[in-house]
C-alpha cells in the first residue's frame, strides 16, 4: 500500500489520515487536523455566524428605516389632508358667502327684535 502524504506539511500520514476541508482537498496527518484543520473549522464557523449576524443587523435596520420612512410618509399624508380640508372649508366659505352673511343677518334682527 502506497504511504499517502499529507496535503498541508507533505510528511507522511500515519494510520488512517483525515478529512483536510476546508483548508485543502485530500486527506492531512492527525498533528495538522490538530493545529490546523480544526482551529480552521472553528474559524469557518465563528466567521459564519458573523456574516450571519452583520447581515441580521443590516436587516433590522433596513426594517427600521423603512418604519421611519413609513411614518414620516404617514405625517406628510396627515399635512396634505389638513391642507385639503381647509381648502374644502375655504371653498366652501367663499360659495356661501352670502348666504352666510344672510343667515347672521336674520338671527340678529330676530335676536334685537325680541330684545324690544
Ligand atoms: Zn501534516
């Protein structure tokens, strides 16, 4: 049986060998898969879970400025209401006008009437 090599220090492996992923293909010896293999595994994992968590926080806060964005959408909503309202009111007063005037007219010579 040919004496397989290690893939990361090219000394020959003893007994089985094992996996050397991530840090190369093929197989490594038990002293590299000690302090190579394994801090290296650990590192894929600790930098996984980072990635992980950069991107949960690059979502929270696009959720939170889209809830910023929302809101202040909702006040500019608000404003362009009230704006409308008054104008309605404005239009409305301009229309009966005359009317209005009228009306005041009558319910203060009905109010001076009943004075006398
Ligand atoms: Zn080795």
């Amino acid at each position: 049986m040919k004496q397989e090599k290690c893939v990361l220090c090219f000394e020959k492996i003893e007994g089985f060998g094992n996996n050397a992923m991530p840090l190369a293909e093929g197989r490594c010896c038990d002293l590299c898969n000690i302090t190579k293999v394994i801090p290296g595994r650990i590192k894929a994992l600790e930098d996984y879970e980072k990635t992980r968590n950069e991107a949960r926080s690059e979502y929270e806060k696009a959720i939170k400025d889209h809830k910023e964005r929302m809101f202040k959408i909702n006040e500019e909503l608000d404003d362009f209401i009230a704006s409308f309202k008054d104008a309605i009111i404005a239009d409305f007063i301009y229309k009966y006008h005359d009317e209005w005037i009228k009306f005041v007219k009558e319910q203060y010579e009905d109010y001076r009437d009943e004075q006398i």
